[in-house]
C-alpha cells in the first residue's frame, strides 16, 4: 500500500506546470495537477500567445501603408475588433485543449479546480476531496499588479482585461514602461487609437540597454504615441464612458479606456503556504528556492513565475523539466540563467541576449561597443521613416561577444539564432569570419569591423 495518493501533485496548469507534470508521469510517477482557471497558464491564455496575435494583427495597417511604394494600389482598408477577438478566442480554446489533452496522453490526471495545502503533504481541492502526494510543484505563475490603490482604481483595466474588451477604444492611457506597457501602446497604436503612455522613470525599458531604450522610444513617439515619462497616475474620474486620468505633474488627459501595466506579482496568496513552512523570497516576494528548483521544505518545489527569478515561458519550462529529470528522471539538472534571449514585441520589436554596455563595463576592464543604425533597405521603396538598430558588446579582453541587441523587424528571430552564439562564448572574430547575406538586415552582425566605443576602466588607485 502506498503512502500517498499520488507521486507528484503540480498546482498550477500552465507551461512550466504541464511540462513537469507530462515528464514526471513519463519517468512512471503518478501525476495529478490542477488548474483552477484555463490550462496553458498565463502565457497561452492571456499573455504571450493572444498578445503576439494582437501585434500581427496591428502591424497590418504599416504593411497597407507601406504597399503603395511597391506599386501597390489597396482599397480603403476597414478594421473589425470583434472579428480579431473572436478568432483569437477560437485559437486559445484550441491551445488550451491541446495542453489538456497532452497533459492525459501522458498518464497525468487533470483536474480543474483550485488546490490548496492542508498540511505538506495534503492538498485540498475545491470539490472538498483531499489528496497526499510524495512530492508537490508549486507553479502558479503571476498575476498583474496595479500598484498603490489611488481614486478611481476600479476603472482600471490589466493585461487580463485588455483581451476581452468589446470595442476598440478610440484613445486609451497606459500606465508603464515595461514590456507589457509598450507591446500593448504598439498594438492599439497600431489599430489606429490615440495612445498616451504615462511611466515614472525618466525613460521606458528600465534594465535594458540604454541605446535600446533611446531607439525604441523614438521609433514609438514617430508612430505617434505620446510618452510621458518622469510622472504617474494619481487618479482616474469616470464620466458615463469617458474617462479622466489625473497625473503627479498637474495635467490631465481623457481616453476611453485607461490600463495599468506597472508590475506583476508572484501568486502565492491563498495557497495554504503558512502550513507547509515554504518561505517567501523577502527581496522579490516570490517562493525562495534553490538551483534546483527546491523550496526549503525539502519535497516541495517551485518554478516559473511564482519564484520571480526570470519571469519568461521558456525560463518556466526549462524549469519544470529539470524538476521531473532531477526528481523522478534519476539524473541531477539544473537551470542556467545565463544568456536568456529576450523579446519585446513593440513596434519596432526589440531582441536581446546577453549583457547591456553598461554591465559589460562593471564587469569587464575593458569592452568595445560595436553598433550601427540604418534604415532598412524595405523603407527605401515605402517611404516610412524608420531606422534599425543593431549594437555587440564585446569583452575586450578575450573579444567574445557577451551582448547583442537589435531593434527593428524580425529582430526576435534574430537573437534567437544569435543565443546559440553567445552561449557557445563565439568571439567578434567568429562573426567576422561569417560571410554576410545579401542583401539583409541581419548582415549587419557580421560585417561591423570598426568599434563605435572602446572603454578601458581605469586601475583603483
């Protein structure tokens, strides 16, 4: 007879969830997760998935506009919001299906409803039945985070909402300036909205490099969205279907729709945490866990969001299969963190691997900048006023490249491949040595011979 229920019980059916709970159940454990909401999790069902839709769909005006230089003549093109929406709704549901129908395939039982712990072995589920487990994943990702409650916050929409709203608002206010902020200024800027994004530091994109941010902002401010730094929200007046946005410097704007994208949280609210001993990460507000995965209640684990380390997909899945491969695989795997290819699907779009200039220079003595801004050979023909960016960090010391940025099209796919280079430590000498491709954007990478900036640090005295 054994012990407990079940091997494994995972709380929480998104990415990093199912991809544990699928291989745990394929080393023979016997697997239960559960989801409360929808499987797939935030990034399928109201994150990365829907929100890449939203940008396709958005990107089609410039793409109309940008027809007639190529001799192209396009009817007055009409846009239907409750068309896009429901074809997207139609592509969650089937996602959400598959990650279900995956997650039985592999032996796993799903079941829908919210878990919490009893004890740290039980979790109750919410039909009342109780079931044990051997060993318990924590991966209930995140959730939005609006911040300090200021008059009027309930007329607030999140990334949650932004999804399912009925029409197509004509101006709306953001507040934010991380990626969330700025892909969804580009979506509705895109659809034709008067957008105002409103963040508090003195330029979006806090923690990239800096000439990404300059770049992006005013490839944005050229597109026509207004970007208010330096102040916030103070407070939000409804009048019938119009809104008025109140900010710290004194000014006002109206809209239809005011959204919050400042932060998110990890969601440990709730869960019956206080009867297991797992501890908070008091800097980050997440689950605290070791390279492992390992929370310090030795059979409880968490990964994904819920730990606040590295808040992307990838991250959470590559994170729920060490999990499976250490615990039940028989074989020891840990996470490197390092190196994390990065997107922001903004237009125009950001893709980033590796170490800023300005992390390169507090780590290494010496470090030469390699960048070159350009307007695409397609806004030749168009017309459209836009420019790329492409910049390699190098440690000068060992010429490896330790960073590479790019913003403009395709750039996402760019440092996808790019990733690979990086992680394998090639040096500036192995992308000289690669023949370009012409005509490209992407040659760029390869045929930059001449550094833009050579920085020694001077020795302590």
């Amino acid at each position: 007879m054994n012990e407990f229920d079940v091997d494994l019980f995972v709380i929480g059916g998104g990415s990093g969830g199912v991809r544990a709970a699928r291989i745990a159940a394929g080393y023979g454990a016997k697997v239960m997760i559960a989801e409360e909401y929808r499987m797939g999790g935030t990034c399928v069902i109201r994150g990365c998935v829907p929100k890449k839709l939203l940008v396709y769909a958005s990107h089609i005006r410039h793409d109309v506009e940008d027809a007639a230089g190529f001799g192209w003549t396009i009817p007055q093109a009409t846009f239907d919001w409750p068309t896009l929406i429901a074809n997207k709704d139609r592509e969650i549901a089937r996602l959400e299906a598959a990650y279900t129908s995956n997650v039985e395939k592999s032996g796993a039982r799903v079941v829908k409803t919210r878990a919490v712990f009893e004890d740290p072995h039980t979790l109750r589920l919410g039909t009342g039945e109780t079931v044990t487990a051997k060993h318990v994943l924590i991966a209930t990702g995140g959730a939005p985070n609006h911040g300090q409650a200021i008059p009027g916050i309930e007329h607030v929409i999140s990334s949650n909402e932004v999804f399912h709203l009925p029409q197509l608002p004509k101006r709306i206010v953001i507040q934010g300036g991380g990626y969330i902020a700025l892909e969804f200024a580009c979506i509705f800027a895109g659809f034709g909205s008067d957008v105002t994004l409103i963040y508090r530091g003195d330029n979006i994109l806090r923690g990239f490099d800096e000439d990404v941010r300059g770049h992006v902002r005013d490839e944005m401010e050229k597109d026509g969205i207004t970007i208010l730094t330096g102040c916030t929200v103070n407070k939000v007046d409804k009048h019938g279907k119009e809104f008025t946005t109140h900010l710290s410097n004194g000014s006002s704007i109206a809209s239809d729709q005011v959204m919050f994208a400042i932060g998110r949280h990890p969601a440990v609210a709730n869960l019956g945490l206080e009867k297991t001993g797992v501890a908070i990460n008091p800097k980050n507000g997440g689950i605290a866990v070791d390279g492992s995965s390992r929370t310090s209640v030795p059979h409880i684990y968490a990964i994904g969001d819920v730990t606040h380390r590295i808040n992307l997909t990838p991250v959470a899945i590559r994170e729920g299969h060490a999990f499976a491969d250490t615990v039940f695989g028989k074989k020891t795997v840990e996470v490197d963190h390092a190196d994390i290819p990065t997107a922001v699907f903004s237009q125009p779009e950001v893709g980033t691997v590796g170490l800023t200039e300005a992390q390169a220079r507090a780590s290494f003595a010496r470090v030469d900048i390699y960048k070159a801004s350009f307007r695409p050979m397609k806004a030749t023909l168009s017309g459209r006023d836009t420019r790329m960016l492409m910049k390699l960090v190098v440690d000068a010391s060992t010429d490896r490249v330790v960073g590479c940025h790019i913003v403009g099209d395709g750039a996402a796919e760019m440092v996808q491949v790019l990733g690979i280079a990086v992680k394998m430590k090639a040096t500036k000498a192995d992308f000289d040595a690669t023949m370009a491709l012409h005509p490209t954007a992407a040659e760029e990478l390869v045929t930059m011979r001449t550094p833009s900036a050579r920085h020694v640090r001077e020795a302590a005295e």
